[in-house]
C-alpha cells in the first residue's frame, strides 16, 4: 500500500510526468503495486483486496498532501475519507 502512496507522491513531483527521476519512480512503484496486489489476492478476495489496497491509498494519499505538499481537506473530504475508512473496515470484518 505504501507503493500507491509513493506513486501518488512521485506522480505530483514529476511536474506532469515532465520530470525524469520522478517519472520512472512513479512507474516503478505502480508496478510494485499490482506486484504485491497480486500476492495478496493468492489469499484474499479479489474485491476485498483492491477495495482495501484503493481505499488505503486514498486516504495515506490524502495524508500525505497534507503533511508533505500543505493540502488541506474541505470538511466534505474528511467526511468522505471517513467513510471510505468505514468502507474498508466494514469488507474486511462483514464481508467475509
């Protein structure tokens, strides 16, 4: 999940995928990404898996503009992070 958030991170930094570096970086990490996505649905649900892995991005993404790059949220995206984190635990508690 880590890989998503730096994807997301790199893919801010390239400036438009104008920038090398964090270009390539950011390819790569997607890459990791369905790498370890793909060992986890070995064991989950495909479903659960991507909705947990998406969800989890969202918000680490979302925590990251704010610490690293000085985002705030509006209150409608706290809220809506609030439920996609409900979201995440209710599939992996419920939906089993």
């Amino acid at each position: 999940m880590t890989c998503g958030i730096a994807s997301n991170n790199f893919a801010k930094i390239s400036d438009g995928y104008t920038k090398f570096v964090p270009s390539l970086l950011s390819a790569l990490s997607i890459v990791a990404c369905v790498f370890f996505l793909s060992k986890a649905m070995k064991i989950l649900p495909m479903g659960i898996a991507y909705a947990s892995y998406a969800g989890i991005v969202i918000i680490g993404t979302l925590l990251l503009g704010v610490l690293k790059f000085n985002q705030m949220p509006n209150i409608f995206s706290i809220f809506g992070c609030f439920f996609i984190l409900l979201g995440i635990v209710m599939v992996n508690t419920l939906g089993k």
